[in-house]
C-alpha cells in the first residue's frame, strides 16, 4: 500500500505568513488545518497508521511578570512555574521535574528550559520581517540570507531534538565542591519539534573554501564580552545525518524570545551551548571560535584544575582538547521523587520512572535500576517516542530524505520505567538509575567534578522511605 501523508498541519508553512506578511511565495507543501486535538494520525511506509503525538497549543503566559518588571528582559513574557537559578536577572530556569515529565516528550516552549547569559535582545514585529544574517570567512560566496529567503528558497523540514544544558544536573557537583556554576537541577533539558533548514543547504549555496574547518556562530545578545558566539565543526555541519539546521519554529509556533526569536540554530546531540540564538552571523574559519563564550564557557577542565588555577593561568581555557562536544549519557530519576515516603500498601508494584539521553546522535541502549547500591541491577523498559516521528511519512519530519539513506541518528531524550515488588522497595534505602548508549559508553558511578561542573553524569540517586 502506497504510504499517504496525513497532515499535521500546525506545522503548515502557512503559519510563515504570519509570521512574515502575506508576500512570501508558497512554501514546501502546505495542508490542511489541524483541529486543536493533540495528535494527528499518519502512515508509515508499509501503510499502518500511527499517531504522531503533536504539542498541545502553546499556552505561555501573554503579560510580563511582575518579577520581571524592573529588569532589561521587562519585554518578554514568560511562565512563572519555571524555577529561576540565578535570582531574577539574567534569565536561567528549570522547569520542575515532575511539570517537565508529566508533559510528556515534546516540553511546551514556555516551559522549556533557558540559558541566557545577559537580556534578551529587544525584537519587535518588524525586526522579525526584516530579520537576515551574515555568511562570511572561508566561503567563495559571501552572503547575506534573510530570513524572509531562508524560508521561501529551502527545504523546510522539522525536527524534534531535545537540547541540554551542559550544566545540567551541576549542583550534585555543587554539593562536593562548589563550582563556578549555578546549581541546575536534572531539568536542564527540553524537547521541541523544530523547523527551519539544514544548515548544510544554507552553507553550501555560500560554498565553504578548502580550507574552512569550523562554522562559527554569532547571536546578537548584548553581554559584558560581546555577543554569545560559538562553533562547530564544519563536518558536523555538513552532515545531513545530524541534522543540524537553523530552525525559526518551536513545536509549529514561531520561536519565542527567550528561545531565540526569530531565528537559532539547532545542534542536535551537541551540548545547548552551540544552538546559538538570535543568529545574526555565520563565520567559517579554519580555527575554532575566539569568542570569549565559547573559550571561557562550556568546557571540562581536568578534575585537579581548582576555580582559582582556572581564574589565574588561562591557558587551561585555550586548550581545545577540553572543549565539551557531543553530550555525554545520563539519566535521571523523576518517579519517586529523592526523599519521597513511597506507600508499601498502596499496590504490589511500583513504577519508577525516569529519562534518558546519549549524544552525537547515539541510542540509549539500555537502562539500569538498583536497589542496592550498584551490587546489582536489573533492566527497565525503554520508551523512545522519536521513533513514532522518524517513521512517520509526513513530509513534516525530516527522515528518510537523506541522499544516503534512512537516518538513524536519534536526537532526543527517551523514557525508562520499571515495575519493582513492594516487598523489594521495603528493603531498600535508595533507587539507583544508570544507562548506556550504542556505543557502550556507561554512566560513571564516580563524579568527575570540574571547575565548571559540566556534563555530570555518575549515576542517578534518590532516597526513599518506603512506609506501611
Ligand atoms: N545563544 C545566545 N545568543 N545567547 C545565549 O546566552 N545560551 C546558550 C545557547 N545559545 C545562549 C545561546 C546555552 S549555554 C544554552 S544551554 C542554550 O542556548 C539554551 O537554549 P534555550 O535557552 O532555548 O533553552
């Protein structure tokens, strides 16, 4: 049977109309509207039918908090759930766990985790429309592309990626020794269908020289040492198969302030840090970003390195063998909460629940609970909802459409859960949780605690008084 496209249309491009003005030519195909159901059925190339779940509809709060009122970020709306970790001013939140995970997969973008390292740049309406960006450096073709053209001239695809904080789970560090980071939680995390182009496409119409090695890029946020600016290698760039893209939606909706209206870029597998925001700059260069953000920010120096080494001898920081690449594999516990009473009467079994990710477009492959304090472990069930998007024949998710074949990178968190007797939850004082991905890389029962308490992943623990 000939695989159909049922269209999940809050993703339809019409959308870009609105967001652009009515003089937009059509863009790659459109649909029909999508009801306000929360899921919307397609077919699979052997012509089963699946449901792609899709987010509910965006329900961010329209009005300024009062909290933020006297602060430079006084224009941009926000959800007053999210946990603030470094006071009012700038904004840096997590959700909590239990909202970020009862929400499922897909994270409505007003509780999507932020990083932002200063305020957030005042963009109206018609910045928007006019919105472009540089491609520049080793290129034949130097180039402006608005944004305008990036949607109308490309490929429009859509993406669901889940992006994390470097820091996030850092104030387990910051409970052994204190960094020079704030203390995130496990919910420095989010996942979004985003839309926009593969940056390869963007790159290859500036044709890069021989000698270009990096892409550096640039948002256009005001800080105390210039804008936010990184890079990537250019070879991950260019990959197709790792989807990296510059993405101007977030779950169907433009993408709002704090995430980087109107345009960012989306490194999936990467660490957060290199999915700039505001992009207003594209650099290629045969040398890594200079940017202070990307050399002072986002890496892992050796253990032995102390926040005072670190502040004196810079060369620590120019180092790029410390410079934090793909994600590592974590995985964290959200059902019990640590120090949760769990109720032995209640049932015979209890759920325990939690995530996982890996990197680099790498699975998890398997996740590991103990009851016992490492001495041994038993196997919990996988949920990976990226599978139902990747195998949906729907022109909206960009999966079979590589050149070389079917992609199989994963790009997103996955869902663990395991069903433990009542009568083995009474014996125990805590719940462990660890796992590994494809490649057998395993979650550390050590922590390696670094000046910037960066990418912590030993294993997850939470204690539990287990009561009746
Ligand atoms: N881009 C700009 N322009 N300014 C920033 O402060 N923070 C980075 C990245 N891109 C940042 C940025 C970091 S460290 C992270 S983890 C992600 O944005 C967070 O993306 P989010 O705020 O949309 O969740």
């Amino acid at each position: 049977m000939s695989a159909t496209a049922v269209p999940a249309t809050r993703f339809k491009h019409a959308n870009l109309k609105v967001l652009l003005g009515n003089d937009l030519p059509p863009s790659p195909p459109a649909t029909e509207d999508l009801s306000s159901n929360s899921t919307d059925s397609a077919y699979i190339s052997d012509g089963e039918p699946v449901t792609i779940p899709l987010p509910p509809p965006s329900n961010i709060a329209t009005a300024v908090l009062d909290l933020d009122k006297a602060t430079p970020d006084s224009h941009v709306p926000r959800d007053h759930r999210l946990i603030r970790l470094t006071g009012v001013h700038p904004f840096n939140v997590e959700p909590p766990l239990n909202d970020l995970f009862e929400n499922g997969f897909l994270t409505p973008p007003e509780l999507f985790f932020v990083r932002n390292h200063g305020p957030v740049p005042q963009i109206c309406e018609q910045d928007v429309a006019n919105w472009d960006f540089s491609i520049e450096g080793l290129v034949e073709r130097p180039m402006m592309v608005s944004l305008k053209q990036l949607i109308s001239e490309f490929e429009q695809i859509t993406i669901p990626a889940t992006l994390v904080c470097a820091g996030n789970r850092r104030k387990e560090q910051n409970q052994v020794r204190k960094s020079n980071g704030f203390s995130w939680g496990p919910s420095g995390l989010s996942t979004a269908l985003f839309t926009g182009v593969l940056m390869s496409q963007v790159l290859q119409r500036a044709r890069p020289t021989r000698r270009a090695k990096f892409v550096c890029m640039e948002g256009c946020d005001k800080l105390p040492n210039g804008s936010y600016g990184t890079s990537i290698r250019l070879s991950l760039a260019m990959d197709p198969a790792k989807g990296v893209m510059l993405a101007h939606m977030m779950n169907g909706e433009q993408l709002t302030l704090d995430h980087g209206l109107p345009l960012r870029v989306v490194v999936p597998g990467q660490i957060g840090g290199r999915s700039v925001k505001w992009l207003r700059r594209l650099i290629l260069t045969d040398t890594p970003s200079e940017n202070w953000y990307h050399i002072f920010d986002n890496r892992v120096l050796p253990t032995s390195v102390s926040p005072e080494e670190a502040s004196n001898n810079h060369s620590w920081w120019k180092d790029e063998r410390y410079v934090i690449k793909d994600l590592n594999v974590n995985s964290a516990i959200a059902r019990p909460a640590h120090n949760e009473k769990v109720s032995a009467k209640e049932t015979d079994t209890y759920v325990a629940k939690g995530y996982a990710y890996a990197g680099g477009g790498r699975r998890v492959s398997r996740v590991e609970v103990s009851l016992d304090k490492g001495r041994t472990w038993r196997l919990a069930d996988i949920d990976y909802p990226e599978d139902l998007y990747r195998d949906a024949d729907d022109y909206i998710i960009y999966n079979s459409r590589l050149d070389m074949g079917w992609r199989d990178t994963c790009f997103c968190w996955c869902f663990w859960s395991i069903d433990i007797p009542i009568v083995d939850l009474k014996n125990a004082s805590d719940i462990v949780v660890r796992a590994m991905d494809e490649a057998m890389n395993l979650q550390p029962k050590d922590m390696y605690w670094s000046v910037l308490g960066m990418m912590n992943n030993p294993w997850f623990r939470v204690v539990i008084h287990a009561e009746g």
